[in-house]
C-alpha cells in the first residue's frame, strides 16, 4: 500500500505516501479519514510525502466522490510536508485555492513547523 494513515490527538490525521499512489489506497484512505470525522467532528490533517514517493498514478480516475465533499466540509486545515519537486503538483492534485480550508506545503525537514501551523 502506498498510504498509511493514523489517528493523532487534537483530531489530526497524518497520512503517509510513498510509492504510486492510485485510486483504491486513496479511496480507502478517505473512508477511514471520513469514519474519523463522524466520530470526531472537524479534524485537521497532516500528508507526509517519504522520499521513496513515486508518482500518482496516470490511468486513474480522479473525480471527486462524496467522500471528498464530506472531508471538504469538516477539515479545517492541511499541511503536506516533502519534497520541494513535489510541491506544484501536490498543491494542484488538492486543489489549493478552490477548496474550503488553508493548505500550506513544508519542506521535507519541516514537519515540526508543519504540526505547530496546524494547531494555530
């Protein structure tokens, strides 16, 4: 699997990626990430891009489904920490500027920086 996710305190969520990231790792991802949320209210999430990261996969279909709508609704912030090569297109693929929360994007040793923005 190309994601990993766990639940932190705070309602935080940090999800893992490396390898290729395709529609069903994501798809399942969502629906723990949603399940959180219904049991937990509003949260606040934290991508962390590991060097071993690939890609997303090019042959997948990328529509958002209603699992996307739900967490667009009850997130109130993401931070995606990696790789500077991989900040455009992160920024793009969650569609910074068009969705209902702040997405800010750290360099690979910015984590701490990253949580600290989160919680503010």
């Amino acid at each position: 699997m190309a994601l990993t996710i766990q639940f932190e305190e705070n309602n935080l969520f940090v999800v893992r990626s490396s390898g290729v990231l395709d529609r069903p790792d994501a798809d399942a991802i969502k629906k723990e990430v949603v399940s959180f949320m219904k049991r937990h209210g509003r949260a606040i999430g934290l991508i962390i891009i590991e060097d071993g990261f690939l890609n997303v996969s090019k042959f997948a279909s990328w529509d958002d489904d209603e699992d996307d709508e739900y967490i667009q609704k009850h997130l109130d912030r993401l931070a995606i920490v990696g790789d500077l090569r991989w900040r455009d297109s992160a920024l793009l693929f969650f569609l910074n500027g068009f969705v209902p929360f702040s997405i800010e994007f750290f360099k690979t040793d910015q984590e701490a920086f990253a949580r600290a923005w989160l919680k503010n």
